[in-house]
C-alpha cells in the first residue's frame, strides 16, 4: 500500500514559494510515497520533481477554464490555461490522462454551487469526468467535502484527496492509502480501492498564498 497525497504545489505555481528538494525529504520523513504534482497551468516542476524524487510521481496540473479548475493526471504535455472545459478535457484525453474536479465545492464560501463551479458539475460535464476530489485540506466547511463524496458515488466516480499544499507543512495532511499501481488504469482501479485519511489546514495557510503571489507580482 501506498500513501499518496494527489494535490500538491510547488515554486512552479504562482502563489506557492516551496522548492522541489525539500519537498522529498518531508515525504521521506512524513511516511507519504506519492505525490500528484499539480501546478497551476503548468507541469514543468511536476517533471522535474518526477526525475529526481525517490518515489513516485504524477504529473498533474491544475488548469483553469472559464467555468472554473480542473486538473488533468499523467500527463506529458502541458494544457493551456482559458480553453473551455470541454477543450481542455480532451487534450487531457489526447495523451492518455485523467480528468479531475478539485475542490469541487469550493475553498472559500460554504455555497454548494458557486457560479464558476456551476457547469463544471453540469450533467454535460461530469460524465466526462474520471475524478472527484472529496478531501481538500484547505476547505474551510466540512459540508464541502460530504457534498463532494455524495457527487462521487453518484456518478460512480473515483474519489481522490490532497492536502492541496502550497507550503512544505501542508503536504500530507491529506491522503489516499492505495494499492501501487502502473499507469492511468491500474490508477483509477486502484484508487477504488483506497481509503482517504484527511485534516483540515488552518485558514492562515492562505496567507502563504497570497504572500507568494505579491512577492512573483501577481498582486
């Protein structure tokens, strides 16, 4: 079995300043032996990490569109930020990957059905989908994680979770303990099979967001 926190961010986002070296060793020292790498817009530091890191790694990115995130795994090319949800699906599908819905529900209002995340989790939509993250650490409301795991079984989709660190400290406050797997299907079949352990990170976490993207001028 593995322990695999499939939504983590690196100095590669935006509004996370952590480097790669340092993210192995708080694995190697936390007991997690997985990570979905899952930058925004971006996999450069998902494929970098994937070379040097000692344990497996999936490269993922976590991809604006219009109607809100989704995040694409196993991945090999990166997929452009502001294309549809249906564009951005399938050139995911195109090189073999997984389609995902992170923090379906949100992080930041208790609201079950924001505008942005309103279509993504449209009936056109969600058939599509591989994927639904039911544990995010940085949800702030517990109902946002029961909605997400009620829309899981009710599309008969894998159910994931991810500390969705932006700081070292985060990484591992969520995860799926799994079987190993090889590739995307053996992933999906394994991830049925998984158990997700999670905690909640304090909401002064965002604060490291937020300090990251003043000091890369995204403010």
């Amino acid at each position: 079995m593995i322990r695999a926190d499939l939504h983590v961010h690196t100095c590669y986002s935006m509004d996370c300043n952590t480097p790669l070296e340092p993210i192995i060793d708080h694995c190697l020292n936390t007991g997690i032996n997985c990570l979905a790498i899952s930058d925004h817009n971006t996999i450069a530091g998902a494929l970098k990490l994937q070379q040097i890191a000692p344990f497996q790694v999936i490269v993922a990115e976590e991809i604006r569109t219009p109607m809100g995130e989704l995040m694409g795994l196993f991945l090999t090319e990166e997929v452009p930020k502001g294309l549809s949800p249906e564009e951005t699906i399938a050139r995911i599908r195109k090189q073999g990957g997984l389609v995902g819905i992170p923090h379906p529900f949100g992080r930041h209002l208790p609201l079950p059905l924001r505008g942005e995340r309103r279509n993504l989790l449209s009936p056109e939509i969600l058939p599509q989908i591989d994927i639904i993250e039911v544990f995010n650490s940085r949800n702030l409301f517990p109902n946002s994680s029961s909605n997400a795991r009620r829309l899981a079984q009710g599309y008969g989709l894998a159910a994931s979770a991810g500390s969705d660190a932006h700081t070292l400290a985060e990484i591992g406050r969520a995860y799926v303990e799994m079987p190993e797997f090889s590739g995307p299907d053996d992933f999906l079949d394994s991830l049925s099979q998984g158990i997700v352990f999670g905690h909640r990170s304090s909401p002064l976490v965002h604060l490291a967001s937020t300090w990251a993207k003043m000091r890369k001028g995204f403010c």
